[in-house]
C-alpha cells in the first residue's frame, strides 16, 4: 500500500500541474481576440432548447391529462372526456385566457411543430389499435338489426349535416373553400361513432356481452369502416385539384385496399403464423412496426392521410386473439399515456372557444348539438324500432351510437388541416363532440330509470339480435 501510493501522488501532481501550465500558456492566446458576448447560464440554455420546451409540455400535457382523467371517472364519465377537456383548458380556451404570458412561454409558436409531429405519431398508433380491435367475424354474420342501424346512423346525420351547411357556409366556412367540400365534412362530423370510447363505457358498466351491448359493438363497428371509408373520399376530394384529379386518388387509393386485403394481408399472416404462436417477439414486433408505417407513409404519398394505412394495418393482422391482445398491450399502453394526451394538448391549443363571443354563435353551436344528436341517436332509436328492437333499447342503442370522443376529434383535426374547417366551426364541433359524449352515461342511467319503473329486464325487451362481441374492448 505505501510502495504505491508515493508513485500514485507524484503522478497525480505531475498531471495536475503539467495540466495548469499548458491552461496558463493558452490564456496568453486570448490576447489581440475580440471579446465574445456573455454565455448564457446552463439553466438559461436547457429552458431555451426546443428539447427542454418539449419535455416541459409533456409533463404538464400528461400530469393534467391524468388528473383530469380520474376525475372524469369520478362522475361516472370514460377518463378520455377528462383528457379531452385537459387538453382544452391548456390552450387558448383557458390558460392562455387566465395567464397568456404562462401559455405563450410553455406553448410557444415555434414548438407547435414539434408536438403535432408526436400528436400525430399517437393518432397513427391509435388508429391502427382500433383495426386490431375490429372484430371482422361478428362484422360478416351481422344480422338485420345491426347492418340497418349502423347505415341509417349515418345517412340520417349526414343528410341534416349537409342541410345545415346551408345555414353555416356563408357565415362559418373559410374564405374560397368550396361549398361541396364544406357539407360533406359537415355530414361525416355529424356521423361519426367513436368505436373505442364506446365499447369502454360498454366494458365499464357490465353491458358488453349483453345483447344490448353486442349490438351496439356491431352496429359502431360497421359504422367505422363506413365512416372512415367515406372520410377518405372526402379528403381525396378536399386535397385534389378538379375531378380528375380527386378520381385519380380515390381509384390508387382503392387499388391499396384492394392489394391490403388480398395480398399483403394473407402474406403478413402466413408470415407471423410461421412463429410461436401466441407473444410476438422482437422481430415480430419491428416486422408489424414496419408495416404500419410503410402502410400510413402510402396512404399519406396517396393522399388520404396516415391514419387510413395505420387503421388498414390493424385490421389485416392476424386473427389470433392472444397475438393481438400483446400487440394492444405493448403499443396502447404508451399511445394512451404519452401521445393521445398531446393530440388532445395540441386539439386544443386549435380550440378557440372565445371566438363564440356572440350570442348568435352560441345558438348557432347549439343548432350543431342539437342536430348531431337529432340524427345519430334519433336515426339509430327509429331504424332499431323498426328492426323490432323494444323503445328502452333502441333509445340506449341510440345514446351509444351518438357517442363521439376521441375518434370525432381526429376527424374535425383532418378538416382543420384541409382548411375545409375554420376556427369558429372547429371550436363548435369540438364542444359538439363533448357534449354528445358526455351525454351518453346520463342518457343510458336514464334508459335505466325507466326500465325499473316498468320492470323489464335490462336488455330482454326484445332481443332480436345477438351478434358476437369483441374479443376484447379496445381501450380509450
């Protein structure tokens, strides 16, 4: 110990001191050298960074998100309302009201870029998670009942969404966006379903393997592809420029759904059916990862958005049931933590509430509500009536089938980017769509009531129809 330790000191000394003198001989080099301007403090800097801006959005977007969700379930409300409505009191509609310097600070101009690329990497993710939930078997048995609901929920709403554009364009449209366009995104806002917020509440108050509750999961499920199907022709339609042009996206668009389905599809199974059957691996996981962003980068080049290739992905995996419950697992739970909550930030930092400072736009956002929910619960209750469903479950079908959410949200999103949606209609249908969410939990505790007034069995009114449920429910 002692032999070592004198050599160890003069080495140390040697280094040290050989160090002091070559920084001595460097200072000399400063002279005749203009002065540089003060450095800023390495707090200064880190605040500055789109890097530190970043990850203190991310905090403070997930922190109220999931204050804001427990609260939402709280009240008996799905935790997604609570994110929703945190992500709109972090933009204009109430921070940047109450403390605007706080808001321009931690969402500022130049950041906005940064977060809507991982907003959308979320909804990318999201979408595809909801084609691994769509349950084709009990979509090829549909019965009557479902098939008919499903398509006159959304022929219903879109009509008087159409109709109603009448009343808004002049007022409410952007300037030089045509009106075509315009009505048509006004009908697939009105029509649109919320699949995965849907089968929650259906999961969170015990109705899913009910024939009520499988019902519903059909009906909701059709209605997706349907809407979705419909949505993408609209934004072939709003991107393209002429009929040739909006023709020509909509045929590449439907050769990649084809190619999707009947070869690819069958490919990626044989593919992932060589493996263990059951916890996909690392490479499995990359392998579908790849896919699913080749898929959306397609339909992004097509010209349809990313979402349409994501959701396209999830639905021709494998059918596997334990295959796709790890997938859910694995990618939903970072989707529905860290990126839904800044799709919900960022759709609000757009939600600009204040700009209904009129008492004529608040009639005119109550119009909206009142005819999205006229059509969807109305079209649903009077087309399950006739399909011989009892008035307590057509009028419950008809509470679930106006649910909205998250899905509603991405939708008006890729209206907003198209400029078909200014931020005055923007900011109705997003209340449009709380509203219609947040009622859905009253309108079923009602249906309720009402049954134990007249005695009847939840859901034995008349079950006429008993499509199979999900698997498993897709979470919010």
């Amino acid at each position: 110990m002692r032999r070592t330790l004198l050599p160890y000191a003069v080495l140390v000394l040697v280094f040290v001191g050989a160090i002091i003198a070559v920084l001595g001989h460097g200072k000399r080099l400063e002279e005749g050298r203009a002065a540089a301007p003060p450095a800023a403090t390495a707090l200064d800097a880190g605040a500055a960074t789109p890097l530190g801006t970043l990850l203190a959005q991310i905090i403070v977007v997930v922190v109220a998100a999931r204050l804001c969700g427990r609260l939402s379930a709280r009240i008996g409300q799905p935790k997604v309302i609570g994110e929703i409505v945190a992500g709109i009191l972090l933009g204009p509609s109430l921070l940047g009201w109450v403390a605007p310097a706080v808001s321009l600070s931690l969402f500022p101009s130049n950041s906005l870029g940064t977060l809507k690329l991982l907003a959308e990497v979320g909804v990318v993710l999201f979408m595809f998670v909801v084609g691994l939930e769509l349950d084709l078997e009990s979509l090829r048995g549909v019965a009557h009942t479902a098939l008919v609901v499903s398509h006159a929920s959304i022929l219903l709403p879109y009509f008087l969404g159409v109709v109603l554009s009448l009343v808004l364009y002049r007022s409410l449209a952007p300037a030089g966006v045509p009106f075509v366009p315009f009505a048509l995104f006004m009908g697939i806002a009105m029509s649109i379903t919320a699949f995965p917020v849907l089968a929650r509440i259906l999961e969170e108050r015990g109705l899913t393997r009910t024939p009520l509750g499988s019902t519903a999961i059909t009906c909701a499920a059709v209605d997706d592809v349907t809407a979705w199907s419909i949505l993408a022709i609209i934004v072939a339609i709003g991107k393209a420029q002429g009929l040739a042009s909006s023709g020509l996206t909509v045929l590449m668009a439907a050769s990649f759904i084809g190619l999707m389905w009947y070869v690819v599809g069958p490919a990626v199974r044989w593919i992932i059916g060589r493996g263990a059957p059951g916890r996909p691996s690392k490479n499995i996981l990359a392998f579908v990862l790849l896919m699913l962003i080749g898929s959306a980068l397609t339909t992004e080049r097509i010209g349809i958005h990313a979402l349409f290739g994501a959701f396209l992905v999830g639905v021709v995996m494998p059918r596997e049931a334990t295959f796709r419950a790890e997938l859910v697992q694995r990618l939903e739970e970072v989707s529905a933590i860290l990126f839904l909550p800044l799709f919900f930030a960022f759709t609000g930092l757009r939600t600009q509430i204040g700009l209904l400072d009129t008492a004529g736009s608040w009639l005119m956002c109550l119009a909206v509500i009142a005819v999205a929910t006229a059509g969807k619960l109305g079209g649903s209750m009077a087309a399950a009536r006739l399909s011989g469903m009892g008035t307590l479950d057509a009028f419950a079908l008809g509470a679930l089938m106006n649910t909205r959410g998250l899905v509603e949200l991405i939708a008006l999103n890729v209206g907003y980017e198209l400029g078909i949606l200014s931020p005055r209609i923007f900011a109705m249908l997003v209340l449009m769509a709380l509203v219609t969410t947040f009622s859905t939990a009253p309108l079923l505790a009602l249906a309720d009531r009402l049954r134990k007034r007249r005695s009847v069995p939840v859901d034995m009114e008349n079950a006429a129809v008993r499509p199979s449920a999900s698997s498993r429910p897709p979470q919010s």
